[in-house]
C-alpha cells in the first residue's frame, strides 16, 4: 500500500526566507498526520472491522496447479516457524489472563492480514507474541509464473477425494439429511444454558426427546437424541478449570475441579475406580475387576492365553462398559490401543473421567442401534463385569459383537457368571454357554485368577461357514443377503449372523499382518483394479497417501507450527481417509480418533485393519464425547463440504465443545473457506498461530483460550 510521503527539516542553517521555513515545516506536519493515519495492512476482516497486523512473512506463488503428492520438504516455509521462546508465551498467557470464570485476554493484538495483491495468494503468519515482528519477505514470480519455492509447499489437491471404488457411509445406511447452507463471516456468540451445564452433550442431553420415548427397556433413552438445530452456543466452562494434567501423570491423576464429580467415586471408591485426595481425582490403577491392577489383568489374560499375543496379533480391541477405561489406559504399555465406550447413566462422569486422563472413550450404548464401526474389524472385544444381558432376545447384542469382531478374534468375558456360583450367575452361565454354542463361538480358556478374585472365559470366533451349515437349527439365522453388516448409521440390530467371508482376496478372509508391520502395509484385499479415492489404484493410492502424511507431520506439523507436542495427548482426525495422519503420528505419545464422515469413502475397515481404530460420524450433529476432551482436531477439506449442508457456525460451536482450552485446530480447505474458519476463531477470542495460502488452498493453526462471552441462550429441550 502506498503511503503518504513526508519531508525533513535536518536541522542544518538554511538561507531560506522565514515563510519558506514556514511552508516547510506545514508540509512536514501534513505529512506526519497522514502517515499516522494510514492503516499498516491492506484489506480488512470480513466483518469489515479493520485490525492491525504485526509483520507478516509474505512469499508470493505461482496459480498453477500442485502435483499430486509431490516430493518436497514440507508445508511451510522456514521463515513460517514462530521460535520456541515466543511459543511458550503464548501457551502460558491464558492462565496468566485468566481467572476462574474463564476470562482471558484476547486475540485482538495478534491478528493475521489476508492481503490480495495481483490475484495472487500470500503467505500469511503472526508475528511473535512477545510483539517482536519477523523480517517481512517478498519473493518475486520467474518469467514463466511458477514460484521458485514451489518445492517447499504441500498444501496439495489430492485431498479432494473421489469415492474410488468404495460406497458410502450415507449411501450404506440411506440416513443422512441435507442441512440448510448458511456461510457465516462473523458470529456473535452465547454461553448455553442447559440443564448439564459445563457438561452438556446435545445428542446425549435432549431432554424434550427423551420425554416422547415411550419405553426405556432397551435404553433408548441412552442412545442419541440430536436436536432438530444442532446449537450455536458455547459450553460453560467449570468455576475453577485449569489446564489439564499432561500424559502420563494424567492416567493417575486429574484435577478435581475439571470434573467436580463426586458420585463415581463415592460409589465406586471402595473398588479402586477413582478416589478423590485433596484437589484431585486419583485413579489408583484398579478396579472391580482388577484390584491389584489393571496391568497384572492384562498380563494374566496372556499367560491363560498366549494366543492372544498383546500387540502383535492383537493391536485394536473394543471395550465394552469400560468405566473409566483403566483397562484400556494400561493396555498401552503392551501397544495395544482401546476403543472403549461407556452409557451417560448413574455412572456419572466415567467417560469423561477417562477423556480427561488421556485415554480413548466415547459415550454410547448397546440399546436398539448398530454401533458406530464397520464389520470385522475389532481383533479383540473386552467386557470386565459388565451387566449387559447378552442371552435375552435371541442374543442380540452379543449378535451385534459378533459383527464387529474379526472372523478369529476373542471375546473376553470377565464376569461373575464366570467365576461365581450364585444362583442367578449359574443361570446366565448356561443360558451364555447355550447362545455362545449356537453361534459357533469356541470357548478356548477359562480360567479364575486367585490375586485378583475374579476369571474369564475367552471365546474365538469361526473363520469358516462350515460351523454354520452344520447346525441342527437355524438359530439364530444367517442374516439376509441384503444385509449389509457395513451400515450403521440409524440401522436397528438384528438377531442374525454374518456369514464368514470365503474369498481369499475378501475382507476378513485373513487376519492382518503383525504388528506394527500391518501398519506400513495396504491390506491384502485392496486390488489394484479397484480406484482408491485420489484416483490411483488402491494400494498405490494408500502407500502415496502415507508417504504424503510422514511428509506433512514430520516437516511441516512437527517442525514448522511451533506446537508443544508433549502438551498434545488426546488427537482426533475430523476426515480421515486411510489413516496415514494418525500412522504419520505413531512415535508420539498420543492416540488418534479417526473419524469417516457418512459421505465420505468408506474407508473405515482400512483404518482398523492397519492397526489403528476410528469410527463413523455425521458432523451435522454433535459428537458423542464430553466438552473438553481432545487437545488437537484436525480437518482435512472437511468445512468446505460442510458448509454446503450445515451452519458453519454451529460446526465450528462443536469443536469448541470437545476442544479442552490451549488445545489447536489444523485446518486444510481451500482459501474462502480458511478466511470463513479464520474469522469464526477471531470472533472466538482464538490465538491465530499461523495462516498460510498458496494456488487458491490453504493451511490454518488456531489455539482455543479460556475466553467466554457473558451473553446466555437457553436450550428449552435440555429441560
């Protein structure tokens, strides 16, 4: 921008006139006053709200399309990278700011020009936080257009998927609905008042729906009630939150006052679930099940067992009723990773428990509805005195554990009809042996453990038909051919069974490669006539999109955001294709979720089978987790779809929710949807750590404060 030019009067003798001294010194003043009115960047936020920019690091580039996983050194720039002092500043600054009501300083003296200069895209960054501004630098286009940085870019195209040969999570359950488009540049945010207050999930807190639910039998009133508008207000945080214990002092310790919760623990304090001691909740390692500790279980269960081989043939298990998961957060000292998942009920706070001490869980249950993962998939299903009635209804929810499991893989019961001899525990035995039989489950162990008081019986299911065809009696059946045991989204259980796959190229006809070797590997089963979803043959297209991730994580994610990744426990991956962000992340001390949005490929089954876990979500629609629970999302192209089917605002009010306070989200969309995102964090109070563009796509990293607006809506349906 052009600005206005002043003279200056050296303070040497002159010889002019007394009025040409004058007329010199009156230019000199107009000129001052117009240089300090002029602003110090072109272009304003879309509110039309202008705001000063710190110096910004600017490299123009070329408008010609990006090759397809093209080899370079990463996504940004060197002269991106904010230095490591400036960076703890700024993840000190919210508590500096904050008080207990949340208030924090806010973001509006480390804003982020968009300057637009010739059609051309700019790179874009903050200055340090301490004020200090980076050299401002501009690199000129060579005569044929191209940039001579082009190497160091990833910003790619080959996000922009195609389903390839694989169907849809929608078109499979035929459930989701076209949501009004609404673009939202600016937002004037509430805090919601809701009856869980700090603790409010829309899809689990509905109450007005839980009225018209005319039977609670099948605890439907534990499964998900999204309202009609998913809100656009902002959960409270609790009085007195602070920044969460790290990894791995987290496992055993959190603060109190992130969950002010006593129930859990008076209940269940006398069997080592959670304690409360001074200003913390302990968690000393045990359990109903496992009271000298969950490690000595789990090791217990291999020395029964040694098939089952803790992290190498068995890597993915499901934790059914996990409580507040100890199970699955020791499991990670054998490398093994947990998806475990327990109902909002009288067990108040376990999953939120077992979020905030960094160990993977979501809020659901077995009620009426197939669970949120695709068939075949689990190594391993683990239930620790879980009440789940699996005989009654011609065993439908053990049906439903049969679907998710691999042909092969072992179903851990460890419950009193096991180990016990009580009247009831007799019956449920032989009612569960009788089922278990039918279904063609082999009862490989059981065994009772005298340290912890407690056994488990192991069964292994078929990896052939041949058990099927020779039954007596078709009971339970053999499902519908039309049954696709793959479809989940609002599809009802069934009491039927999956035939095993007999094709030896089929999905489930062979258990995966060890691990960690089935990481780095395409699964046996993706052929390479069939399209992946970047337009390469399928395999092709997975070893490329694993090579693209190592690439982006380890220069660009790792190296060039200036992230404190030993703060970063709890990942979520809002779009993932093949995994290969979380595989990319495998040597930090962090576990991803990866979620498959319904319209995406479905790609899901290749995410497990790699040896990674994830599951299936519509982003419309609230996920099924606690406010505060993950310390980095990232999306990958995902607002850009959004936007087209849903309020932007009320997305971006989601990973408010489930963001904890200092926790990042990494956006990768194209430019106008980057400046929508960007703006909608400003409005947030959000710390905009670094923007970049190039060829008309673009990367974002934002930080979540503490800040809260003190303007309330109320929620009629949460009371």
């Amino acid at each position: 921008m052009a600005q206005a030019k002043y003279s200056r009067v050296d303070g040497k003798k002159s010889s002019c006139s007394m009025a040409t001294v004058l007329l010199v010194i009156g230019v000199c003043l107009i000129g001052v006053w117009m240089f300090m009115s002029s602003p110090v960047f072109s272009g304003q936020n879309s509110n039309g709200s202008g705001r000063d920019s710190k110096s910004e690091s600017k490299e123009k580039v070329s408008a010609a399309p990006s090759t397809q996983f093209e080899d370079n050194a990463g996504d940004v720039p060197e002269d991106a990278v904010k230095d490591k002092a400036n960076e703890e500043t700024e993840r000190d600054e919210p508590l500096k700011n904050g008080g207990e009501n949340g208030d924090t300083k806010s973001n509006d003296d480390e804003p982020v020009s968009r300057n637009n200069e010739s059609n051309t895209k700019e790179v874009e960054m903050n200055a340090g936080e301490d004020g200090s501004s980076e050299s401002e630098k501009s690199k000129s286009e060579d005569e044929s257009g191209s940039s001579p940085d082009v190497d160091q870019s990833e910003i790619l195209k080959e996000t922009r998927t195609e389903k390839g040969s694989f169907s849809t999570q929608e078109a499979e359950s035929a459930s989701d609905k076209e949501s009004k488009r609404s673009e939202e540049n600016g937002y004037k945010w509430k805090i919601c008042n809701a009856t869980t207050g700090p603790d409010f999930i829309p899809c689990l807190d509905n109450i007005a729906a839980l009225r018209k639910i005319h039977s609670t039998k099948h605890y439907e009133h534990r499964e998900r009630h999204c309202p009609t508008e998913s809100p656009t207000c902002l959960v409270p945080l609790p009085q007195g939150y602070k920044i969460p214990i790290r990894w791995p002092r987290s496992r055993d310790q959190i603060w109190y006052s992130n969950i002010p919760s006593t129930t859990l623990a008076e209940v269940k304090g006398h069997q080592n679930w959670v304690k409360v001691t001074g200003e913390y909740l302990t968690f000393p390692g045990g359990g109903t099940q496992f009271k000298k500790g969950a490690l000595h279980y789990i090791d217990r269960i291999q020395e029964s067992f040694p098939d089952i081989e803790w992290g190498k043939r068995t890597r993915v298990i499901l934790d059914v009723g996990c409580g507040v998961a100890s199970f699955g957060g020791f499991l990670f000292e054998r490398d093994v990773i947990a998806m475990s998942f327990a109902p909002k009920d009288e067990h108040e706070a376990q999953v939120q428990f077992a979020l905030e001490r960094g160990i993977p869980a979501i809020s659901a249950v077995m009620g009426t509805q197939r669970l949120p993962f695709p068939s075949k998939v689990f190594d391993a299903i683990h239930c620790a005195r879980c009440r789940v009635p699996w005989h009654v209804e011609g065993g439908k929810l053990l049906l439903e554990l049969n679907r998710l499991l691999r042909p092969g893989g072992y179903f851990v019961w460890s419950a009193t009809p096991v180990y016990q001899k009580e009247a009831e525990d007799v019956e449920i035995w032989e009612a569960m042996s009788k089922l278990t039989k039918a279904m063609c489950w082999e009862l490989v162990v059981v065994y009772k453990d005298a340290v912890n008081e407690v056994g488990a019986a192991i069964y292994k299911k078929p990896t052939s038909n041949e058990c099927y065809e020779n039954r007596q009696q078709n009971d339970p059946p053999i499902c519908q051919s039309n049954d696709d045991p793959d479809a989940i989204w609002n599809v009802e259980l069934e009491a039927c069974l999956h035939k095993i796959p007999v094709d030896s190229s089929s999905r489930g006809s062979n258990w995966p490669k060890m691990w960690p070797e089935r990481l780095d590997s395409p699964p046996y089963w993706l052929k390479t006539t069939d399209k992946g979803v970047y337009g390469k043959p399928a395999p092709d297209d997975f070893t490329a999109d694993y090579d693209h991730w190592k690439r982006v994580v380890s220069k660009s994610y790792i190296n060039g955001l200036g992230l404190d990744w030993s703060s970063i426990r709890n990942v979520m991956d809002m779009r993932s294709i093949y995994g290969g962000f979380a595989a990319a992340l495998r040597d930090l001390k962090v576990w991803v979720m990866n979620v498959v949005p319904l319209n995406s490929p479905d790609t899901l089954p290749i995410i497990y089978e790699r040896g990674l876990f994830g599951m299936y979500h519509n982003w419309c629609e609230s996920f099924s987790t606690y406010p505060r629970t993950y310390d980095l999302l990232h999306a990958d192209h995902l607002f850009s779809d959004l936007k087209k089917r849903c309020k932007l605002a009320s997305v971006i009010a989601e990973v408010d929710r489930i963001l904890r306070p200092e926790g990042k989200l990494i956006v990768r969309d194209n430019v106008e949807t980057i400046a929508e995102i960007e703006n909608l964090a400003k409005s947030l109070h959000w710390n905009i750590r670094m923007t970049y563009s190039k060829e008309q796509e673009g990367l974002l990293c934002v930080e979540k404060t503490l800040w809260r607006p003190t303007e309330v809506e109320t929620l009629g349906y949460t009371f």
